[in-house]
C-alpha cells in the first residue's frame, strides 16, 4: 500500500509528619483509602578511597502510616550481590542470554573486590533486636510490635565494600569513574497495601520508602561528589559548589572533607566521586540548578558542553508537558554502567556520540517524573516507569533535537511486535526478575511499555493522552501510584471505558489482529466484511481512498468502550458506523460507492494500531494493465 494517499497528522511538595495533615493532602484527590509508609535517614560515612571501604553510621525514624501492627521489618543489602554465588552471579550464568555487563564476572570476583553490607549493631529505640543476612535482604524480628500511626527509631553500625564495577553500583567502572554509589546503605523496604516487598537484588529495578534524607559522606579531599540532595556547606568544600566560582578550593593535601547533603521527599539517596570529575553548573528552568559532572578527558569536553542546552530544553519539554520538576536541582554524573535514574540526579557513561549522550539524559532526566516522582513499583510494574519514560522522551528528542519524524514511536513498535510474534512474550504483569530471556524484558517494559500510551492515542486522541499524563502526574506525585490508578485517570479524561485494555495489554499476551476479509460490489455499493483475528480487542478506524484522490473514513466503536472517540483527522469526513461487540468475530458494513470508483482500502492509517499482521489490513484494486505491442 502506498502510504501517499493519507495525510499524517502527525519547588517540592513536603508531606508534614503527621498523620492528620498527610491524610487530609491524600483526601483532595479520593484517595481516602490510601496510606504510605515514611521513614527519615540520617548517615554518616567514612569513606576510606584506597581500599574502597567505608564505616557507616544510620538512623532511621520510620512511621508505620499503615493500618496494621508491624512485628517485623526488612532491609535491602544491595552490594551482597555482587558476591560468587549470589542470586545476581547464579541467574546471570544461568539465563540463555546474560547482560554482557554481567556475565560471568561476578563468579570471578576476589575477595577484594566483591560488594559487602555487614550489619555490626541494630537497635531498636536503644533496644538490640534479633536480626538475619540472607543474602541481599536483612530480616529483622522486633523487640517491640510498631502500632498503627506508630513511630520507631532504628540505629545501625555497618562496614561496607563498594564492589568492582559491574552492574550500576561499583569502583572504577570502563570510563575510570572511581565510585558510582548508588543502591549502597542498608535501605528499608516498602510496606504497603500488597505487604512487605523485600525482593532480592538480581539485576532489575528498585523501589523506595518515600522520606527525607541527611547524609554526611567523609572523603579524600581530592575527590568532587554529587548526586542527591542539596549540599549544605558549599563554601568549606569548594569544588564548584560554592556560590564564588573564584573561591573555588581545590585541596591536595590528602586530608578529609565531609560533604553535607539534605534531601527532602525522596526514596532514594544516590552519589559519585572522582579525583579527577570536572564540575560546570548552570541555571535551568525555574530557578533550578543544573549541575554536570564527567572526567577530565578532552574527548568528550566538547560533547559534554554541548549537552548543557539540551538538558535545559529537556527540562522545559518535561514541564511543560508532564508538569514542573518539584526540586531545586538534577546532576548529570558521568559513572555507572549505562544510564540510570536515581533521585535529583543519573549516572551514564559519557564516552557517546552527542546523539547518544543526548538520548540517554533525555530518558534518564525523563525518570525524573515516571518513577521517581510517580514512584511506581519498578519490579511489578517495570512497563510503567521505562514504557512512559520511552514514550516522553521519544517525543521530546524529536522536539530537542529536532528530528522531525512522523512516527517518533516507530522502533518501539518495531520491537514490541517482533516479541508479540516471536512465541516468547510474557504478560507485562510479570515481575522484573522472572522473564525467561532478557531481551524479552526489555521488550515488553521499555518497547510494550511505550506503545501502551502511543496506542492509547489510538483510543482516546493524543490530545485526551496529554491531558492525563498531567492529569496523573498532578495528582499521584510524591506517592506510589498503580497501573490502575493511570487507566483510572484516562477514564475520567476521555469518558471512556478502559479497564479492558489495561487487562488484556498488560496481564495477557493477547495480540491484536483485525483483517479486510471480504470486499464486494452489490446493487451498485461496495460490502466490506472485517474480521477479528487476534483475541484482544479494538475499535477500528477504517480508511477509502477513491480513484478520484478524495479520501474518506468510517469509525467502528468498540461496544465495551462505551463511547465515540473524536475523529483524529476532523478534516477527512467520517461517517460513525454501529459499535462491534468482541465476541461477534466478523463486521460487515457498506459504503455508498460501488467498488470501481475505489482505489485502496485500509484499516488504521495512524499506524498506532500495534497489529501484529498488517498485511491483512490493506485492499487495493486490481489495475487492469495496457497491452504493449506485440502482447496480443
């Protein structure tokens, strides 16, 4: 089919402590029901630089918003992972297609290198309390039950090793990044209405207590940091921060400084260090502060000071679009292993193309709103956070960077498709750590994930889709909101009926696959019977194209939809037709031309429509050929 013939319209919200306060701010939106957990963290660490070891010291001040009486709580210990024998190793040399970053490499890691969180004393309100390391998760039996609305305060001694870079966290990653800390303190795990979500670290996603954070990191005066949080004594540390870029110290004198760092309302506490990090910081968009960390290596200066403009317009894109970003500053920090989103701030390896410095800060600055601010749960809901994130920011590096692609979503849809056809798909309600094969992972987060709002386009109208993504972001910020609470919102946008569609997309492989069965001629109109193939439903957009060049469109509702979506092209005249109920599997309707005068038929002319044959979707007349001489 010759695609000619269509046109293509192509600062913080702090929840006060108490209980009536918080509850009253969850009411405005109907939520009476909900509650989340909090907990406060103050650290202090001691970093030793040599031997990639540090003393730590926590405590935490945890509130149990919950209606019911905890006897025990869990802790995630990160950095066991990255031991011979753990979950991570095992299931990395066991999976038919290991990360690459992964490999074998945990198998092969010495003593000296492996990660460690070993728990010296935890007390509870000055009490001891009996406590167990199993492997990536510390269990511990309280000596006291916390009561609803309760609050109790833990006290922690631990010694730490940052393990040799391999997955996300480590020392001395491929570009000589010394530390890349992310994921690195006994950190509480989330409590809610499904009850403790205490999973292993095997290599996916993570999830957080919302809180506020006081860490005080001593370090080797040699080394800039940053990362979460707003640094509290700027003029004693130098290194940039200070508001007098003259003053700036540069210490060599191999003592210690202690950076300060407060962040409030954050799930996460995350930070880098190098002796070598080169440190710009500019304004962006109301009255934030941008600030870029990367090594100094003069290959990668020039890319790294062209991407400052574009992270101001990503910002702006973002705001505009989703909402205002809620803190007072974001750090790009050359570290890490890829690219990764983490609190006010990401870590991605700086070594790219500018193209590929710019799309992975526009995906990772994008998890700014989808998971850190909307904190879904990455591990049952991974399609969430990346398949958003995806989405936003295929949209705004089109804008940015100027693209101007008709179809930005093109190598989601892509890659989604070759999955739903490949035999291996899993429901997207699969949690993060048990898809059979990798590559099947990303797929259905990132590529499904992308495709569920492009195609929700498809549903509603793109413009319905803006109007719940700030819709959903304005009112689940700052909390943990479920696949349910999006479509939720969705429904209350458009008018629509859409439970059916996050049911079948995300807890089914059902695919999509609607066909032109049948076209005839009779009594001078043309009869064109639709049949649905594939198990998941849709409503159809039909498209004619007659010979004389004039276009026209016929609009099937799905019944269970229980409505009429907007016509995507007002300019195209559309005739309504009677909706399809899913279980009759064929639709036969007539348009008032006879078929002579019609050049092509074709469902969807969007391209939103994530059929998986698309083949079937097209009818084009038969043109009967002009002899040549000698032919006849």
């Amino acid at each position: 089919m010759n695609f000619k013939y269509f046109s293509l319209l192509t600062l913080l919200i702090i929840f006060n402590s108490s209980a009536q306060n918080y509850h009253n701010y969850l009411d405005q939106f109907d939520r009476p029901h909900y509650w989340q957990q909090h907990v406060d963290y103050k650290m202090e660490i001691d970093v030793d630089v040599d031997k990639y070891q540090y003393k730590g010291k926590q405590e935490i001040v945890y509130t149990n918003n919950s209606p019911d009486t905890l006897k025990r709580v869990f802790y995630h210990l990160h950095f066991n992972a990255f031991q011979p024998g753990s979950e991570m190793d095992v299931r990395s040399r066991t999976i038919s297609d290991p990360d690459r970053r992964v490999g074998d490499r945990i198998s092969k890691l010495s003593p000296d290198e492996i990660g460690y969180i070993k728990i010296n004393s935890l007390l509870q309100n000055g009490t001891p309390v009996q406590n167990n390391t199993v492997g990536t998760i510390l269990e511990v039996d309280l000596s006291t039950p916390i009561l609803p609305g309760e609050k109790a305060t833990f006290t922690m001694d631990f010694d730490a090793q940052v393990p040799l870079q391999i997955r996300r966290s480590g020392r001395n990653n491929e570009e000589g990044v010394a530390l890349s800390m992310s994921q690195w303190y006994p950190k509480l795990a989330e409590y809610d209405f499904e009850g403790w979500h205490a999973d292993p670290y095997i290599g996916r996603e993570f999830q957080g207590v919302w809180g506020n954070f006081d860490v005080k990191i001593t370090i080797d005066n040699t080394y800039t940091l940053g990362g979460t949080g707003y640094l509290q004594n700027p003029n004693e540390i130098g290194h940039g921060y200070q508001d007098n870029l003259e003053k700036n110290v540069k210490h060599k004198n191999g003592k210690k400084l202690t950076w300060h760092f407060i962040a409030p309302d954050v799930h996460d506490f995350t930070w880098a260090a190098d002796n070598e990090y080169l440190h710009d910081r500019i304004e962006g968009p109301n009255g934030m502060t941008l600030h870029f960390l990367y090594k100094n290596n003069p290959e990668i200066f020039e890319n790294w000071k062209k991407l400052q403009p574009k992270t101001i317009a990503l910002f702006e894109y973002f705001n505009k679009h989703l909402g205002d970003y809620p803190y007072k500053q974001y750090s790009i920090i050359q570290g890490g292993d890829g690219g990764m989103e983490y609190g006010m701030s990401t870590l991605i390896t700086g070594e790219r193309n500018f193209n590929s410095l710019v799309g992975v800060t526009a995906h990772e600055v994008a998890h700014s709103w989808f998971q850190f601010v909307l904190a879904f749960n990455e591990s049952k809901h991974e399609w969430m956070d990346e398949g958003f994130t995806s989405y936003i920011s295929a949209l705004a590096m089109n804008e940015v960077m100027n693209q101007n692609k008709q179809f930005p979503y093109e190598g989601s849809y892509r890659s989604y498709l070759r999955m739903a056809t490949s035999g291996k798909e899993q429901p997207q309600s699969t949690h993060a750590d048990r898809y059979e094969e990798n590559w099947v992972y990303n797929a259905a987060s990132y590529s499904k994930g992308a495709v569920f709002l492009a195609q929700l386009e498809y549903l509603i109208g793109k413009e319905n889709v803006a109007k719940t993504l700030k819709r959903f972001y304005d009112e689940f910020k700052f909390t943990h909101p479920t696949p349910n609470d999006f479509i939720r919102t969705a429904e209350k946008v458009s008018g629509f009926q859409l439970g059916w569609y996050l049911l079948d997309w995300t807890k089914t492989t059902n695919t999509i696959d609607y066909a032109i069965e049948n076209v005839v001629e009779k009594d001078g109109k043309t009869m064109v019977t639709l049949e649905r193939k594939g198990l998941m439903p849709m409503p159809i957009d039909f498209y004619v194209v007659y010979k004389d060049n004039t276009n026209e469109s016929f609009h099937i509702p799905l019944r269970m939809m229980r409505g009429v979506k907007e016509n995507p092209y007002p300019a195209l005249k559309r005739t309504v037709l009677n909706d399809w109920a899913w279980a009759i599997p064929s639709y036969t309707f007539e348009i008032d031309a006879p078929l002579s005068t019609i050049s092509a038929l074709m469902i969807d002319a969007s391209r939103l429509l994530a059929d998986v044959n698309v083949e079937n979707n097209v009818y084009e007349a038969e043109i009967a050929e002009t002899p040549s001489e000698g032919d006849e």
